[in-house]
C-alpha cells in the first residue's frame, strides 16, 4: 500500500520455481525500499496529496492572493485546528457526502453552534474549489455541503438622531480616517473590507460612482449620494489629488498597502456618541443603509443593483423593514373597504325586530 493505492507486481510463477520465500524476502525487500522512499514506482504514476498535506500547500499559495485569500485567518483556523485534524489523513478527493455528514454530528455532538459549523463548511468548500481549479481533485468528485438553518438575529438599524451622533464622533476621533470610513459606510452601505480597497482612481465624482473591483458578488459601480460625492470631492482636493489607496496603511513592515480593519477605530466613535459598542457595528451601517432604501420605497432589484447582493433572496432575508413601514404599507389597503359599508348593515336590530324575525 503506497499513497492509499495497492501496487501490484508480479514476483513469479511456482510453475517457473519461484518459492514462496522468494516472494517474501521480495516483498520485505519492497517494503525496505518504501521506508527509505527507493520505492520504484511504476512510471507515469499520479501522486495523491493527503488532505493535510493539500491544506498546508492551500494555505501558502491563497495566503497573499487578493481574491481567495479573503477572511485568511478564520479559514486557517478552522483548516488546521477542525477539519484537517478530523479528517487526517484522508484524501480530498476521497471525501464524500457521508464522511461531510458525520463530521457536522461530530461538531454538533462537540456543542458548536450551527452558525460555525456553517463558517467551517464553507472553508471546506473554497478549499475543494481551489483544489479543482489546481486540478488535484475533479468537479465531480466534490462533495455537499449541508448548510443548517442558522437563527436570525435581530437587526440593527440606527435611528437619524443615531446616525448624527455617530458622525460627530468619528470626526472627533484621533484617526483622522474614522470620520470617512464611517461616511462610505453611512452613505453606501458597502461592506468594510470593500470600503478599506478603494482607490482614489476608482472613484469617478463626476457620475458620483465607485468602481469595485472585489466583491462577493463580482465587481460593480456603487452609486454614492451627491453630499458624499462633494465631501470626497473636498477631501481629494485638499490631499492634493492622490490617486492611491483611500486607506493607506502607515506600517512599515505591513504585508498589505492598505488598512484590513477599522473597527476600532470604529468602535471608539460608538462609544463617544453614547451607543452600545457590542450591537453597533461597522455592519450596522450596511442594514442601515439598505433598510433606508427600503423604506423610501426602492423596488427591491435596484436596491440589490445598490447593495451587491448577488439574489434577490438575499435582499430579502437581509433587509429589516421597520413596523412603521409595514404598517404605512398595509394601511393602503384599506382603499378596498371605502364605502362598501353602511351605517345600517353594522347597527344591531331592535327588540321588536327580533321578535318580528
């Protein structure tokens, strides 16, 4: 057994007068070889990476790609400290629906919440697909991956009088960038690490859009409101017209040229403006954008075109319409019963009338 495949060789025939010691002294000999890695294998002869093995080599070739090696650190986690070692020394292309099935029991059984057996399913994914397009595993050889029905959490959304508060304190704040990463975010609802890639080049004030080159859904133009379209104008003007990252990084010794976090930076501005740190988030901004949209009455596709939500589905299981607005909708309805009743037909009969019936 080499590589989890039996090699087969054909030592003799007793009929030629090869002994059955010879064929163990040969298969001894076989197995000296294969320790000290002398091993003659047959020529042409395809070498299948262990799963642990496949994931070190994944790691290392996504850990600098700007496209596959997004949220790094929690898909090295989850690879090193769950899956690989669940798994050992399986193949990834010897993975199979079952085995997919009996690690999410063993998760469960371990107490992990579904949301992170959810996040640990998707890093086997990537994984998987990576390992296709390097062609070590084929497309067919995939297996499910069964997502479980995550509880939905309530949404945050931030009132007007929120978002004032919030905007005045990141202006105060020391880092003089809290102030304009929390207008994007307030005036877009783009996500923080789409906000943390812009270019100065990539913003075209004119037609007031931002070109996104990276995102989940692919890239896109995101339109901006023209009172964030005149603050960046300002703001580049008195930078001098810089045409690089909108978020530089000042580390010297930073892998990346531009910033990967601002949270807390963020964090500092919620806490100034007196709102709770723990539910409001740079996330918020996003629900709370797309919420505003929703309720000034944006049909749903455009607002999908805005947020760069890849389904509409998604538009709907992320949006959180307010009661008001339900109520204001429903309300409308009840153009249907105008006049269809009379005084007459709800007035209960009299006594006599009863009597008479």
């Amino acid at each position: 057994m080499v590589d989890g495949q039996r090699i087969h060789r054909v030592v003799g025939r007793e009929s030629e007068g090869v002994t059955r010691e010879q064929a163990e002294r040969t298969i001894e000999s076989l197995r000296t070889k294969a320790r000290e890695g002398r091993l003659d294998l047959p020529t042409g002869r395809k070498v299948h990476r262990s799963l642990k093995e496949a994931v070190a080599e994944y790691l290392t070739r996504i850990e600098h790609d700007p496209k596959h090696g997004r949220n790094y650190g929690p898909k090295k986690r989850h690879l090193e400290d769950r899956l690989a070692p669940y798994f050992k020394g399986q193949r990834p292309d010897k993975l199979t629906d079952f085995t997919i099935a009996h690690y999410v029991k063993h998760r469960r059984d371990q107490g992990a919440a579904i949301a992170t057996i959810n996040r640990e399913l998707s890093t086997l994914s990537h994984f998987l697909n990576r390992c296709i397009a390097w062609k070590w595993v084929r497309a067919d050889q995939k297996p499910k991956m069964p997502k479980g029905e995550e509880a939905r959490k309530k949404i945050v959304v931030l009132t007007d009088e929120d978002k004032r508060a919030l905007m005045q304190a990141a202006i105060a704040d020391q880092d003089p960038l809290t102030w304009l990463f929390t207008a994007i975010a307030m005036g877009t609802g783009m996500r923080h690490s789409e906000i943390l890639r812009i270019r100065w080049d990539d913003i075209d004030l004119a037609n007031r859009r931002i070109y996104i080159g990276q995102a989940k859904a692919g890239q896109r133009e995101q339109p901006i409101p023209p009172n964030l379209a005149a603050m960046l104008q300002k703001e580049h003007a008195q930078l001098g017209e810089p045409s690089g990252w909108l978020f530089p990084t000042s580390r010297a010794d930073a892998k990346h040229s531009h910033r990967q976090q601002m949270s807390e930076q963020f964090r500092r501005a919620v806490t100034r403006a007196k709102l709770d740190p723990s539910k409001v988030t740079p996330h918020v901004m996003r629900h709370t954008a797309i919420t505003s949209l929703i309720k000034e009455g944006v049909d749903l596709p455009t607002v999908q075109r805005i947020s760069g939500h890849k389904t509409l589905a998604m538009v709907l299981r992320y949006t959180h319409l307010s009661d008001d607005h339900i109520d204001q909708s429903v309300a409308k309805l009840d153009t249907a019963f105008s006049g269809a009743f009379s005084q007459e037909l709800h007035t209960p009969p009299n006594e006599n009338e009863r009597s008479a019936a």
